[in-house]
C-alpha cells in the first residue's frame, strides 16, 4: 500500500505486530545520511538512551530493535512485542552529516516489511522539505494498539533541534587535539559511548567528529553524562504556538487565547487524547453551509496538538447511523468537511442517535490509561435519555470526559441536566449551548470548553484510573 505524508492508521490492520517486521529506509541524494531510530517513552522522550539505535550502537538492549546499513540507506529489525513497557514509540530519523539540506534530496523511501514482503510505502521527493537537516520519517507508537504515522517532518537545526524535540540536548563540540586537528579528543564512557573507539577507561580515545557525537553531554574529563532531560536544559514540550506555525499557519491566532486558558488551569503539560463527535442529521445543514461545523473542526484541533504528541483529532460523524473518520491533523483539517456531506448527511441518515455513537466511542476507547477529552456537537433533538444515562453512567468509570456543546438547536433533554445525574463513580460530563459558535470569542470559547475537564482529571487520577 502507497502512504501519503501525513497518514495514520492501526498497524495491525496490514501485518502481523506480533512477528518482527522491517523498517527499510532509503535515500537518494548528494550528502552523507545518518539513520537512526529512537525508543521514547510515553511522554515522547529519550529517557534511556540504550534505546537509540543507529550504526555505532546498532541495537537495543535485548535485541528489540537491530540497525544494518543497506545500500544507501539502512534497514532496522523490529520486534515491537518484545519492546519493555516504558517504549511508547518508536521515531525513524535522517538527519545530514554535514552540508546539505532535504529539500536537495532526489528521493526519500521508506518501507515497513515483514515475510519478504513490503507492506507499506512512502515515497518523498525533495519537493517535501525546503530547508530541514533532519526529519523524523515515521513513527511506529502504541495508542491501546500499535499504530503508525508517516510524519515526514523535520528540522532546520538539524540533528541538535531533533535531540533537543526529544528531551536531550546538543553537547559543545569536544576540545580539539593541537597535533590532529581533523580529530577529537573524547573520554570512554557508558554503553550510549560506544560510538567511540575502544579505550581504557582512563584514557581519552580519539575519533573522528561528527554530528552524531554530539549526542554526548560534557561532563568531567574522566565522567561524561548521559544525556538527561532537566528544568533548565531541556525542551519538554515544543510551544503550541510553534506548532502550529509550521503546520497549521491559519490557526496560530488560536494559540495565545488557548494558552492562557490553559495555564489557568494548570493543563499546559496534560497528555490526554482528544476526540471530536459531529452531528451531521438533516437539521444541521445550514450549519454545515455556513461553515460552522468547519469553524469548530478548526478550534477543536489544537486542543489535539496541545495534548496528543501526535497532534491527532479523533473524529466522528453521526445521524441515524454513526462513522469513525480518518483522524484529523494539520495537514487535512480543512478537509475535515467533505465538500459532498450532503451525500454523508444521506448515508448516515437524517436523523441523531447519540446512544450508538457513544457505544462506539465506549469500544474505541476500553481500557485505555490515557485521560480521553470528548467534544461532542449537537443542535439538540436529544431523545433515549434513559439510554444516554445509562453509557455515562457505565462510561464514569473509564477515563472518558464528555463535553456537550449544543450549537443554536433545541430540545438538549438530558443533556442539560448533567449536573443533577446520580450514580457515576465520577462527574464525567458538562453542557453548554451556543446561540452561534462562529460569533463567541476564543478567549470564552476555551474557557467554557476547559472549565470542567481540570477537575475531573483530579477526580480520575486520585482514583488510579490512569497511569
């Protein structure tokens, strides 16, 4: 199967996760390419740096992940089911050894195999980049079931700006050795050293310099560290703002109002997924004519950047019938809407029923250990309200907060009458109603959308209902 940039999906539905698989990676171009894959943990960071494998440490610890140069580029083994718990991804990287940047490549191939076979495909050119030293390829990552995305991103400040996304930090180049210039003087340290030459413990080993020993912090002369996150030396978190000025530009003017709400309410480092449910019934479609349903498509996804390391919005239509879309990103948000949702509309009938599409969120998400932010849009009409209690109800002991919104409609029914419910193990739901979405300002929108999350993600972690 061809992938495009940008696409996510459950690997499961195209191999066998459970039997090694490959991960072929290959480019044509005029510099000297450093492949690498790296092991990062739930929040998206290097914490154990055995689990950066590339050509000087060529495999994990228990053999998880193997790298082999292959031609131009290189070939890593993956075993994700043997992966230790605390491996939550896996990101493949190039990054440029030397001048040079991706937008002069001729070509970038990158392929998952498994039985001699190729599985999945992406192929970019150097029309996909402009001035990026090094990018992360693909991302293999566990969401309740491994999924991939072929991200196709990267940055400017090459391999330094990489570490640096990944919790570590670029290290100031070694002293240089007065009688070998062209060389540096480096010291033999821990297992992530051994991208230096062998050498006796106290003595200092010389190699050639290259980006890649970068990776290595300064310490003493006899004790190097281990590249670790820390308050004043890391970058945990790249800004939302940043974000989306590389990926979504329309949308940076909603970084700021978000921001402010957020920090209100202490949820600038929350990881949670968030997962967008739209009603598409016949009474909504001049809703859909006027661009309201797009506008809330819009604001809903930074919340998903801000959130999810991957930057993914969960995604719903539902009528008489419900359907899981593809997941919304800042590559194909405006095209959230299709532009024939009246044939959409027809297909899932003319009618709402918000009881199968909040079984079907339930399923999605069973079990999960992740805090899931659900905003659910609807202009009223709301019946089975014995039905819709009895998923909350049920639902209050898994890590689901629902957020109604109701958008100009009538007849909310139980929906309003939220705060009043009895027996939930938590209060896992809110509702307000909007006369119109296109006219409240973004500082009140995200207050009202954030005003009830906080508390109940007190209520679930005292609980133990996530990691």
């Amino acid at each position: 199967m061809n992938t495009q940039k940008g696409q996510r999906d459950k690997l499961e539905k195209y191999l066998n996760v459970n039997q090694e698989m490959e991960v072929v990676m290959n480019i044509a171009g005029g510099a000297v390419y450093d492949f690498s894959c790296f092991g990062l943990d739930a929040q998206g960071k290097l914490s154990d740096d055995a689990y950066m494998v590339f050509y000087n440490q060529p495999q994990s610890p228990n053999r998880e992940v193997r790298y082999q140069a292959a031609g131009t580029g290189a070939q890593f083994f993956v075993n994700l089911n043997q992966l230790p718990e605390k491996i939550q991804k896996l990101a493949f990287t190039v990054s440029i050894d030397g001048a040079g940047n991706m937008g002069m490549i001729g070509n970038h191939v990158v392929q998952i195999r498994q039985n001699n076979q190729t599985i999945l495909e992406l192929a970019l050119s150097g029309a996909d980049f402009q001035q990026e030293t090094a990018i992360i390829s693909m991302e293999v990552y566990k969401k309740d079931v491994w999924r991939f995305s072929m991200t196709a991103s990267g940055f400017n400040g090459g391999l330094g700006d990489l570490l640096r996304n990944y919790g570590g930090e670029e290290a100031e180049e070694p002293a240089v050795a007065q009688s070998a210039p062209a060389q540096s003087v480096m010291w033999q340290s821990s297992p992530m050293q051994s991208m230096i030459s062998q050498g006796s413990p106290m003595q200092p080993v010389v190699s050639q310099s290259s980006p890649m020993q970068s990776m290595i912090s300064q310490g003493s002369s006899m004790q190097p560290t281990i590249l670790q996150p820390t308050q004043a030396q890391s970058v945990t978190k790249i800004s939302l703002e940043k974000k989306l000025e590389q990926g979504a530009p329309k949308l940076v003017s909603l970084a700021k109002p978000l921001k402010v709400e957020l920090e209100k309410r202490n949820l600038l480092d929350c990881v949670a997924r968030v997962a967008l449910v739209l009603d598409i019934s016949g009474s909504m479609s001049q809703r859909y004519k006027n661009g309201t349903v797009q506008e809330i498509v819009n604001k809903t996804l930074p919340l998903a950047v801000q959130f999810d390391d991957d930057g993914e919005l969960d995604f719903w239509y539902y009528g008489t019938t419900c359907r899981k879309m593809p997941s919304v990103n800042m590559q194909n948000y405006e095209s959230a809407v299709p532009a024939d949702w009246k044939q959409l509309m027809r297909t899932l009938g003319g009618s709402n029923n918000e009881v199968l599409v909040m079984e079907d969120i339930m399923r999605e998400y069973k079990g999960s250990r992740l805090p899931i932010y659900v905003l659910f849009i609807t202009d009223g009409g709301v019946s089975r309200a014995g039905a819709i209690k009895k998923i909350l109800k049920k639902a209050s002991t898994e890590p689901v907060f629902w957020q109604f919104v109701g958008v100009g409609g009538s007849n909310y029914g139980v929906l309003e009458k939220l705060d009043t419910m009895e027996g939930r193990y938590v209060d896992n739901a809110n509702f307000f109603a909007l006369d119109d979405f296109k006219k409240v300002s973004n500082p009140d929108l995200y207050g009202r959308l954030l005003n009830e999350f906080p508390q109940w993600l007190k209520e679930i972690r005292s609980k133990g209902m996530i990691s």
